[in-house]
C-alpha cells in the first residue's frame, strides 16, 4: 500500500516538509491498528478522522445541522496541525 501513496511535491521541490506531511504514513498505521505509531507520525490524524467523519454526516444527514460540529473541529484541528508541525520543525 505504501508504493501508492503520493509524495509531498513540498518536500520534493524545496527539500521542506508541508503541513500535512505524514497524514498518509498515519492513516495507513490507524488502518494497520498501529494507534500510538499513528499519533506519532502525525498528531492531528484523529482531530482529521472526526472532522471527516461529521463532514461526512453533514453532507449525508440533511435533517440535521452539523454546520457549527464542523466548523468547530476544523479550527481545533488547523490549531493542532500548526502545533505539530513547529514542534516537528523547531526540534528535528
């Protein structure tokens, strides 16, 4: 599975890794039940799962509004992955 996965054109152009680097690596380890590897590669995969998990019922689930659920867990989730990601670069 990993032979399919899509490089990061920001690592591979300007040798510096992006935002969302390892939410591949992650998603595939959350797959392979590997739970603290996953949350190793990428802090904010399951703040991501939740957010796609309620936009998904917000498309589907028209009797009910998900819109502030949504909107919600996006900026948490923007916050984590700003986080994660300084933390990534200031200390490696």
């Amino acid at each position: 599975m990993e032979e399919y996965m899509l490089p990061c054109m920001s690592k591979k152009l300007f040798g510096v890794e992006c935002i969302g680097c390892g939410t591949q690596r992650a998603l595939i380890l959350l797959l392979k039940g590997e739970f603290v590897e996953a949350f190793k590669m990428y802090p904010p995969i399951y703040t991501l799962v939740i957010l796609f998990l309620f936009l998904f019922l917000h498309i589907v689930d028209k009797s009910r509004n998900y819109t502030r659920i949504v909107i919600s867990l996006a900026i948490i989730n923007l916050i984590i992955m700003i986080l994660s990601y300084a933390y990534k670069m200031y200390n490696y």
